[in-house]
C-alpha cells in the first residue's frame, strides 16, 4: 500500500507545502501551552483554532467528528469526576474552600454515602480544561502528519538531528496502520460474501464477529513484521543516517516564518502564565 493512503488531505493547502521540521515544532509549541494553560477560556479557544486549522488544512471533517464521538465519553466522565471529586485540588489552585464552590447540583443530605455531594461549577470548569487540553494534543497530530507525505516526513526527521532509527520506526508505524486497516476491511469483505449482514446485527452480536476478527489480523501483522525484519537484515540494514534520499528537504520563507511565529506563541505564553498569571485557573465565573 502507498504510504499516501495514511494521508487524509484532500487538497493541497499551505500546511502541505510546508517542510515537516516547521511542522513538528508547531506540534511541540502546542502542546507545550496546551498543558500549561489551565484556563478553560483560553484552552477551549486553542482547541477551536486547532480544529479550524485541520478543516482549513483539508483533514477530512468525518475523522474529526470520529475524534469528538470517542472523546465523548471520556468528556462526560471527567465533568462528573471532577465536578464532584476535586475539591481538594480546586482549592490548592483557587485558593477557595469547598463551601466557597459554586453548586450546580447537591444530593441530599440524608442520603447514604453521597449524601451532602455535589457537582460544582469550578469543578466542571476545570474538566473542560483538560477536555480542551486532550482535544488539542489529539487534533495538533494530524494537523501535522496527515498533510505530510511519509518520505519527506522522514527526511525532515533526520535533518532536524532526531536518530535515523527513530525516524525509520516512525515511519514504518505510519505505514503500517493503513496495511491493518486493509487488512480488516478485507476480512469483514469476506465474511460478507459468506453471508455474515453486519448492518443488521445488534451491537453485542456485532462486537463478538469483530472479536473474532482480531485473531487472523494479529497473525496477519506478526506474519508482516517478520517479513520486514528479513527485509531489513537481507539489506544489511544498520540505522546509518549516511544514505542517499530519493526526496529532499528544504527550509523555505514559509517555514521560517512559521518558526517565528510559534516561537513568539511559546515565549509570549510562558511569560504571560509566569509573569501575568495569563493562562492560570481562577475558578472566577465567567
């Protein structure tokens, strides 16, 4: 399979123009701010620039939604923990105790255990801070991977000092993922033509045929590993970053520009957060 096929762009953009060194410092910058603002305000407004830039890098819009749904429940299980959980943590970084919580929700007081529990507004706050966080980090990846092509990603890996092992294992990995994705897809074709109807299975019977799934798809990548592996050795593979490249890296206006502009996000962040307090959880209300 091409190693296009992990590509999910549609369109040539100025994020596939640009060098992949650019790209994966803007991938670091990010995620850097992304952890060290605590904000929900101002990190719910990284992950909305975020999201734009994938759609306006052309990441198809079906793998964001699929982004959102699988993080939903893991939203709606970190609103409730932290609403009613993190008290203790809420007043080492407000300052504030627990009566001084803004109560969206309290269980009544003669009720066993829970009795007296309550989900507060601070809490729910700074679950939307790490909902915006974990949004950020998981929509920065593609951003940067998804409009860059395998080989001149690997290449941009190397001239940016980052072991030729590494970068190869990198790559190998990109490749491999869109190879199991076939290999599935041929594996449900299959059991169509045998007469297996997904569509009109209930999702516990759906799960158990997909269980099933896995075993041939697991022999399928250790068989594939193995062949690389005699691969590799057959070419006397050594990891050596001394080789010749069939595609070439080259640091334009454009991608200067761009270290620029992420350098001045990351020290314009770092000295509002430390000097200002730009970026730091209150617990105010908005």
């Amino acid at each position: 399979m091409s190693s296009m096929a992990l590509r999910t762009v549609d369109r040539d953009s100025l994020f596939t123009r640009l060098d992949f060194r650019p790209k994966l410092f803007m991938i670091a910058v990010i995620t850097v701010v992304a952890f060290v603002w605590e904000d929900p305000l101002m990190g719910g407004g990284l992950a909305l620039t975020v999201l734009l830039a994938c759609l306006a890098a052309g990441v198809r819009p079906g793998y964001i939604r699929t982004v959102l749904l699988l993080m939903l429940p893991f939203s709606l299980i970190l609103i409730l923990t932290q609403g009613f959980f993190s008290g203790a943590l809420l007043t080492n970084l407000t300052g504030l105790q627990p009566d001084s919580f803004h109560m969206l929700f309290v269980f009544p007081a003669a009720w066993p255990l829970i009795g007296s529990a309550g989900l507060s507004w601070e809490g729910v706050q700074y679950a939307l801070n790490i909902i915006a966080k974990s949004l950020t980090m998981t929509l920065v990846i593609p951003l940067g991977i998804f409009t860059t092509d395998v080989d001149t990603m690997i290449v941009g890996m190397v001239k940016a000092r980052i072991p030729y092992k590494i970068a190869f294992v990198f790559s190998s990995t990109l490749r491999f993922f869109p190879l199991l994705f076939a290999r599935t897809q041929a594996i449900i074709e299959a059991q169509r033509l045998r007469g297996l109807a997904f569509e009109t299975m209930g999702p516990v019977k759906r799960l158990r045929v997909y269980a099933r799934i896995v075993v041939p798809l697991i022999l399928s990548a250790l068989n594939e590993s193995q062949m690389l592996d005699v691969v590799l050795q057959s070419r006397a593979f050594d990891g050596s970053p001394d080789r010749t490249y069939l595609h070439d890296s080259r640091l334009m206006a454009a991608d200067y520009a761009l270290f620029g502009l992420f350098g001045l996000f990351l020290l314009t962040a770092i000295i509002g957060y430390v000097v200002f307090g730009v970026g730091k959880f209150t617990g105010v209300l908005w």
